[in-house]
C-alpha cells in the first residue's frame, strides 16, 4: 500500500508532530482522524505513523514502523542565480531527481537585480524543495544553502568530482565524466559537485577560477540549453548513472 508522506517538524524516538501549513492541510483538507496511517519522514528516518491525536493547529502521530528510505544522491547543484521562476522550477526538479544540496551562487552574469533579491528568495526556495520532496516521496529534503559569491563556492574544500556545465566544451561529456567517476570509486558512490551558469553563461575569468580550483568543464550536448534545462538535464544524467 502507498501511504502519503509528510515530513515531521519535530520528534522523538516514538512520536513525531505536525504543525504549520502541513498540518493545517492535514487536519482542514483530509479531515485528520485518529488512527489515520501516514509515512513520516522524522529527519532522515521514515515510519509508518498513526495519528494519535490532534490539538488546535497541531498532528501528532506514533511512530510504528521504520521503513526502507532512499537517500539522497551525493550531488551538489552549484546553481548560478537566474530568473526566479525558471530557478524555482529548476529547483523543484532536481529536488525529485534526488539532488542533495543546491547552492545558489551569484556570477558576474547573473541579473543584478535578481543577484540583490536571491537571498531574501531562499526561504522560498526551501519551501520549494520541501513540498518537492514530499510530493516525490523522498525520505529527506535536499539542503538549499544561502546564496554565495561564486568564488567562494567554486573555492569550497571537500573530497567531490567537480563539473563545470559549458556550452563550448566539445570532448568531454557530463556522462563520460560521471562514468569515469564511477569506475574511480570503486564499491561507493562518487560524490559530485555540478555548477550551472547563468543565462548570459560563464565569463572567462569565472572559467579560469573554476579552473584553477580543480573543476573540469563538461558537455550536454551540442544544443545550447536554457539554464533550468541544463540544470534539470544534468540531474537526471547523473541520476540515471548513479541509481
Ligand atoms: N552563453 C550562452 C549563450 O548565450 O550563448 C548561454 C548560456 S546557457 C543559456 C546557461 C548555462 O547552461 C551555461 O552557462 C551552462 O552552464 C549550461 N549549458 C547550457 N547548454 C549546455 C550544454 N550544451 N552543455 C553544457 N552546459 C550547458
């Protein structure tokens, strides 16, 4: 049987709870009940929860089973700030893809009208991939971090392959690259880093940073994509190589 998921606010070992928009939905739209059986997905955990009771704006349920849960992939979306619109679709999708965390960066294309807003959006864009990954039935929801400069996310120290998303790179693909990780790690999974420019795309001097800080640029082909269709695109590549 598929139970619907939600994703607790807060727990412990044997309860979990509800509050806010979930479970104003939960208790006004499909009319909550006690005993009602649910999925709840308690930090990176899920159960098979009944409701056990309900106080004013609130769920409680108790936590019967575990149940198996998918983890994320371990990629990170260095996704350059771009129309918000397209950002937030971008963002919902590589939440149902199984993207772990998503920095948005602010490059030296990015409008800088939307570079100025992007932080006071992030909460927004959280919201996004929490609804993302309830509705996908994820076990957990992605990290959407605070919008960073992108040399300071180009710069960030960790073990991970870094893959630089450019339109003119003409012999090494995303899918090679991926490839290649995946024969490099052996019995694991690669982790990856993937950045997405932004709609006017790369200027040579992020491309050289992004070069000299180890990350390699990779094709999606010959078609010049739109941002959120590269971003989407990669995630469902390493996705598909990955799973
Ligand atoms: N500068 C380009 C132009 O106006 O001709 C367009 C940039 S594209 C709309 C935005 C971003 O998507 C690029 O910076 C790159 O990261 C990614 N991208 C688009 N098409 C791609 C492709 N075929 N291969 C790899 N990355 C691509």
């Amino acid at each position: 049987m598929t139970r619907r998921r939600w994703i607790a606010d807060s727990w412990d070992e044997a309860t979990a709870s509800l509050t806010g928009e979930q479970a104003s939905h939960l208790i006004r739209v499909l009319r909550a009940q006690a005993g009602m059986e649910f999925d709840i997905v308690a930090g990176d955990r899920v159960w098979h929860g009944v409701i056990a009771g309900i106080s004013g704006d609130a769920v409680r349920f108790n936590l019967i089973a575990e149940v198996e849960a998918d983890p994320a992939l371990p990629v990170m979306l260095l996704l350059s700030v771009f129309k918000f619109d397209r950002m937030e679709w971008a963002i919902e999708k590589a939440t149902e893809l199984g993207v772990e965390r998503i920095v948005p960066i602010i490059a030296r294309r990015s409008e800088k009208h939307l570079a100025q807003s992007a932080q006071n959006r992030v909460e927004r864009w959280r919201r996004i991939a929490r609804e993302a990954a309830q509705q996908s039935r994820r076990s957990d929801v992605p990290v959407i971090e605070d919008a960073l400069a992108l040399k300071t996310a180009a710069r960030r120290e960790g073990e991970a392959v870094r893959l630089l998303l450019a339109e003119q790179e003409r012999t090494r693909t995303l899918r090679g690259a991926v490839k290649e990780a995946l024969a490099a790690a052996g019995d694991e999974l690669p982790v990856i880093r993937v950045a997405v420019g932004p709609e006017g795309g790369w200027v040579a001097e992020e491309e050289a940073l992004f070069d000299s800080e180890g990350w390699k640029p990779v094709s999606l082909g010959p078609r010049i994509l739109r941002a959120e269709t590269a971003a989407i695109t990669a995630m469902a590549v390493v996705a598909a190589l990955l799973e």
